[in-house]
C-alpha cells in the first residue's frame, strides 16, 4: 500500500497520489454542492467507493455510511481509511443479483468497471485481458431494503444507469438527493449519461448543478 495525505492506496496507484496532501479535497465542490438539498441525515450510499474520499466526508455528517467496494485490494484501502460509522460492502451495484466480471484498472483504482453486463459501459480503447477480469458479487440497492436513505452518491465508470435501475423502490420510497457521475470520455459514454438523467428525470427528479463531475438530482417536492 501507499499513503497519500493520510490516506490509503493500493501500491500502483498513480492518479490519485498526483493531488499530495489534498487528495481529501478531491472533488470537494461536488460534495459541498450537494449537502443543501439534503434534508435529514441519517445514512448515504457511496456507490463505488474507492478508497473512501467521499466516505470519510459523508461519515462526518451522517448517522450512517454505506459504502460499496467490490474490488478486493482497494477495499482493503478503504476499510483502513473510514471510521466506524461507515459500512463496507465488499460487492457492485447493477441491476441485478448475482456475480459479473469486473476488469480492476491498477494506476488508478477508481477507474475499475463491469465488463460483462449490456447495460454497463466498456470504456473505448481498452484492450481486454482475459486472466485481469475478477468475479464480484452483485446486489441492488433495492436489495438491501434500506429503512432511511437521505443521499446517493454514484461513481461506477458506466454503471450507473444499471444501479439507478436497481434502485427504484429506494428512491421512490426515501427521495434522497442522488450525485451522480456525469464525467463524459466519448459519445457512447455521454449515451449512458442521457440514460441515467433520463431515467432520473422519469423517477420524478430535477437535474440541478454541476460542481465540478457529479450532476445533482433532487426532488423538489
């Protein structure tokens, strides 16, 4: 492992380790932004975790923070990096239960991605390696049958229109204020961004700013 600001990664990271000291304040406007939609405080969801930035944030002002890390070395960071009142979920979030194949990216941890669903984008130019791919478990956050989620956060390189799926009853029972990643890297990428608005949009939400990569949702009444 290395350590970066205090925190935990995984030996080959080399994206994260470039920001020094401030490696907290990645993507901090973001976080900032959506904290005033939020109206109780009871638990987040942070959806592709990584090594537990946004965790550590959320963990300072939520009751609860459960966070999902599906791949084994950098949720070995994570669990080293949040305090007690995060929850580790050692799988991926889709729109199903079950196992798929995720494809770990080494120099930057955050980069991981399902690499077997239709509904899951695989990043373009990426050459596939048979013996890299690694079986993870799989829920839905509908599975879980959360009784107070207040914020979702989703940062899952392509999948999130497959969790938002998945996420349905959650939503539509709890209204939480949703971040998700709106970063596009090509045209196919930017599709299943137009997806997962759209979807939002069709759940009763209202887009609202852009800090900086995460769009916010929220419901407005």
């Amino acid at each position: 492992m290395l350590q970066v600001g205090g925190l935990y990664f995984p030996d080959l990271e080399n994206h994260f380790t470039r920001f020094g000291d401030q490696v907290h304040d990645y993507q901090k406007r973001d976080r900032e932004a959506a904290y005033p939609f939020v109206k109780s405080w009871r638990r987040a969801l942070d959806v592709g975790a990584n090594v537990g930035i946004f965790s550590r944030d959320f963990a300072s002002r939520f009751d609860e923070v459960v966070a999902f890390e599906p791949i084994p070395r950098v949720r070995e960071c994570l669990t080293l990096n949040v305090p007690q009142n995060v929850r580790v979920e050692p799988c991926a979030i889709a729109d199903e239960v079950g196992t798929l194949s995720m494809y770990p990216t080494a120099k930057n941890s955050g980069g991981s991605f399902i690499c077997n669903h239709p509904q899951v984008m695989t990043p373009e130019g990426v050459q596939l390696k048979a013996n890299r791919a690694i079986e993870v478990e799989v829920r839905t956050i509908d599975s879980y049958d959360f009784d107070a989620v207040d914020l979702i956060k989703l940062d899952i390189q392509g999948a999130e229109f497959a969790a938002l799926v998945g996420a349905r009853e959650t939503i539509l029972r709890h209204k939480p204020v949703i971040m998700v990643e709106e970063k596009g890297f090509s045209e196919a990428h930017d599709e299943f961004i137009r997806k997962a608005a759209d979807l939002l949009v069709s759940y009763g939400m209202t887009p609202k700013e852009k800090a900086q990569s995460d769009r916010i949702y929220v419901f407005e009444n």
